[in-house]
C-alpha cells in the first residue's frame, strides 16, 4: 500500500500520544487556552473604521448605512425583557440589571463571513455572570435574543431583507464559555455607539460577526433551538443563487425557488460580479470553490 504524507501539515501540530488519549483534560483545558488566544494583541482597527463599516441590517444593508441611520435612534431609557425557562421572568431595567457585574475591556478579532475582521476593543461584562444572576432552570438547553423591532427607528425593518425581529440563539455551554460576552462599549468609552449595536450588543468570538445579534431586548431561556438571522431551515428569510446547467453549458444566475442551494459558481461570472458590486453577495470560500448567498 503507497502512503502519501500531506506536505501541510508539520509535525510541531501533531497532537501528543498522551493528550490524545486523555481527551477529558484536554477539553477541560480549552477556555482557558482559547481565553488567552482570544484577547488579541494585534494591532487594533481604527476607531473611524469600527463605526462607519458595519452590518446592521436593520438600519440598511450598505456598510455605512448604519453610521448614517442612526442619529434618531434612542437608546435611554432601554429595558431587557427575560423569560422562559428561568426562575426570575421579568422585564429589568438594562442599568439595574448589570449594575452589579464587572465591566471589563477585552480585544477581540471580530470576523465576518464575508471575508474581513476587525481588532475591536469592547467595553464588556461575561454573558455568564448575567445567566447566573437571572438563574434558568436545569432544563433551559439554549438561550435566544432578540433585537428590537421598531420600524419608526429601524428604517430597513419595513422591508423584508430580513424576517423581523432579527434572532440568534446559543448553547447553554456556548453561553456559558468565559469568551461569551455582552458589549456595552468600545475604546474604553460607554455607551456603545449605535451604529454597533447600542446599547448591548452579543460578542462570541469563535463564531462570524452576525452571529453578534445587536440592540437586544428579549432573552429567553428554551429548551429546544432557536432559530437564527440567516437560519437556513428558513428559506423564506434568504434566497439562494445556483447555476443552471443547460445543454452541459452553464447559463446565468437564477434566483433558488425556497430550497436552500447551495451551487457552485465561478467569480467571473458577470452577474456574479454585478451582485458583488452590489454589496448583497456574500460570498463563502470553500477550498478553490466558491458559494454564493444573496440575502432578500
């Protein structure tokens, strides 16, 4: 039998005969590695930068769309509602509700799957000590947030880019990750800016920047999975491009009829260069292929 050796991988990322067969303490050593690779180093981006190009598609679905929507938008007083599988349901007051928890700056490559990143520096407190205080019961598996919906503030929710109030949803145990956090800041300064998610915001830095549900004013604490902004069980919320073959010749794109697909296409494709252009593509990379998912 011929055994080939991939050239990519050196032996110096080889995992250890003993951490291998010690799997469990291996495990339980990963918040803290992942903590210390997580609170970034590198050069931060600039202010200017992290508050003029952003995705926050209820304000407009161009990158300085936010930073040019947000003037009318009030965030004080702000309430956060809490329900579901937890022992202390009620509406708090945001201020009251995280007065007692421990704000701290931490810096974070945030990433988008669109294909860039920022070194941001949040203003923060762990989602953790929040969970604990508000105390879910044992048989809470997933926590779910919810943004606000209000359409006199948040222009782009009278159109369907998405399907409004936009949610996103964890794992208890990804909730609970000592690198889940709720951002109340940036650069050592409150609020948070609402071009970024004012006045708090999710920052999960294992997970793609829209992960990060922003202006949050529901948390709820369910058994079974939430679903998500861009969940693809719910095809009425995106709509797919795919090539269609025809004769064995590819021809242009066309819009997917709800299922979700995702075909394979090539980035000189004039349309999908006329997408691209148009800032509604987000393109996934998959080794030299590409996917391509046009948001509505």
């Amino acid at each position: 039998m011929l055994i080939i050796k991939r050239p990519d991988i050196p032996s110096s990322e080889i995992t250890p005969e003993r951490t291998y067969i010690n799997r469990r303490e291996f495990i339980q050593s990963v918040p803290a590695l992942l903590m210390a690779r997580a609170n970034t180093d590198e050069r931060q981006t600039p202010y200017k930068d992290v508050t003029t190009y952003n995705n926050f598609y209820e304000f407009g679905v161009d990158k300085d769309a936010p930073a040019r929507s947000e003037k009318n938008f009030k965030t004080q007083p702000w309430n956060l509602s809490v329900d579901g599988l937890v022992k202390k349901p009620q509406t708090y007051a945001l201020q009251d509700l995280i007065r007692s928890l421990t704000i701290e700056d931490r810096v974070y490559r945030m990433r988008c799957v669109e294909g860039w990143s920022m070194v941001i520096p949040w203003q923060e407190f762990q989602l953790s000590e929040m969970i604990k205080r508000l105390e879910p019961a044992s048989q809470a598996k997933y926590i779910e947030f919810q943004t606000l919906y209000d359409p006199s503030q948040l222009p782009e929710q009278r159109r369907t880019v998405l399907q409004w109030p936009y949610i996103e949803g964890l794992r208890m145990d990804e909730a609970m990750n000592p690198l889940a956090i709720l951002a109340v800041g940036l650069y050592g300064k409150q609020p948070l800016p609402n071009q970024n998610g004012a006045p708090i915001r999710l920052v999960t830095p294992w997970k793609y920047g829209f992960k990060g549900i922003k202006s949050i004013v529901k948390i709820r604490f369910v058994e079974k999975q939430p679903g998500d902004g861009v969940d693809e069980s719910r095809p009425q919320r995106v709509r797919f491009f795919r090539k269609r073959e025809s004769g064995g010749r590819s021809s242009a794109l066309e819009p997917g009829d709800g299922t979700p697909h995702r075909g394979v296409l090539q980035k000189e494709d004039t349309a999908v260069q006329r997408l691209c252009g148009s800032g509604r593509l987000h393109v996934c990379g998959n080794g030299s292929e590409k996917e391509l998912l046009v948001l509505r």
